[in-house]
C-alpha cells in the first residue's frame, strides 16, 4: 500500500485523522502518545503510520468508489498490534482460547458519505484476502455487539460471521471477540 499512500492520506485527513487523530496508529503502540485531539499528536501518527508502512508493519486495505478512497480496514499480525494485549480485557480471556491469533483486524473507517452501502464489508473481504496471501492463519476482530458500541471503528458481528467467523466470547459490554483460520 505505500504507493497508495496519498488515497489512505486524502481519507484520513478529510476526518482530521479519524478518531481524535488516530490516524489508525492506537493499535500499534503499547500506550498513549499525548493528550488524544492535539496537533502535534495527530501528525505524529501520521508520520508514524506512514514510516510503519514503509517498513511493511502496517497493512490495510482501501476500498474505492470511482477513484476516491472511501472506505479502510487494518489488519495486522499479532506482533505489529500490540496493544490488545495490553488490555485487562484481553489478558483475562486469553487463558479460554486455544491459540493465539496469528493475525488481528482491528479498525474500520468508511467515509461518513458512503456509510451502510457495503464498504466495511468489502474491506472485510479484502483484508480476509491479503491475510490468505500472506500465510493465512488464525485471524481475530473484536466487532460491536451493542448499540453504543461504535460499529464504525470495529464492525458488525453480522459482517465477521458472513465471513465465517465464530464468536469466541464477549469482549467487554459492546464487543465479542471473532477468530477464524484462513488458510
């Protein structure tokens, strides 16, 4: 995706990095980076997202309509994720699973414009898609089960189980977690 950089940018930077500036980098560090909204920490992320990409620990696919980037899922493996784990959340379900993930989805965007036409859905399948390319193995998500949980950022559980996925347990009040093995 790095030659695709500019569409992620153009997207991201429509909705002042999305999620208080995250620039889908909340994930990828262990902890907060400063105080969430600030300019300085929204570039930051972008840099940081970018330069991630660039060495090939950020991956995520664009969903288009026409030529305008309008839709995003992240996916990761496991390692380039690393801030589930820290959760209490997660550590106190990870003695029930059977394996770790080898692999993680962790956000969703879509543009506010195109919401509920199928875009987060096409972004499902196509990250299903890269991760079967990559190796495949044991993908997990954490979708919204609730009504004030935010779908936009994490999915529907309707959209992981068309896609195969079996809930493995509730996550949290608003969330399960999902995993299925892509081979």
């Amino acid at each position: 995706m790095p030659s695709n950089w500019s569409d992620f940018a153009a997207l991201f930077q429509k909705y002042h990095g999305v999620q208080a500036g995250c620039w889908c980098m909340f994930y990828h560090r262990e902890g907060p980076n400063g105080p969430l909204g600030s300019r300085i920490r929204q570039e930051q992320n972008r840099r940081d997202h970018r330069a991630l990409l660039l060495r090939g620990q950020a991956h995520g696919i664009l969903v288009y309509r026409g030529d305008t980037a309008v839709g995003w899922c992240q996916f990761g493996r496991r390692d380039e994720l690393p801030r589930i784990e820290r959760g209490r959340k997660y550590r106190a379900i990870q003695g029930e699973a059977s394996q770790p993930p080898t692999w993680r989805i962790t956000c969703f965007f879509v543009d506010r414009e195109c919401r509920r036409s199928g875009v987060a859905k096409a972004a499902l399948h196509g990250a299903l898609n890269a991760i079967r390319r990559h190796g495949g193995g044991v993908v997990e998500a954490y979708p919204a089960t609730h009504g004030r949980a935010v779908a936009t950022w994490f999915g529907t559980l309707s959209m992981f189980e068309l896609e195969g996925f079996r809930v493995v347990q509730p996550f949290g009040q608003s969330n399960t977690l999902v995993r299925k093995e892509v081979r």
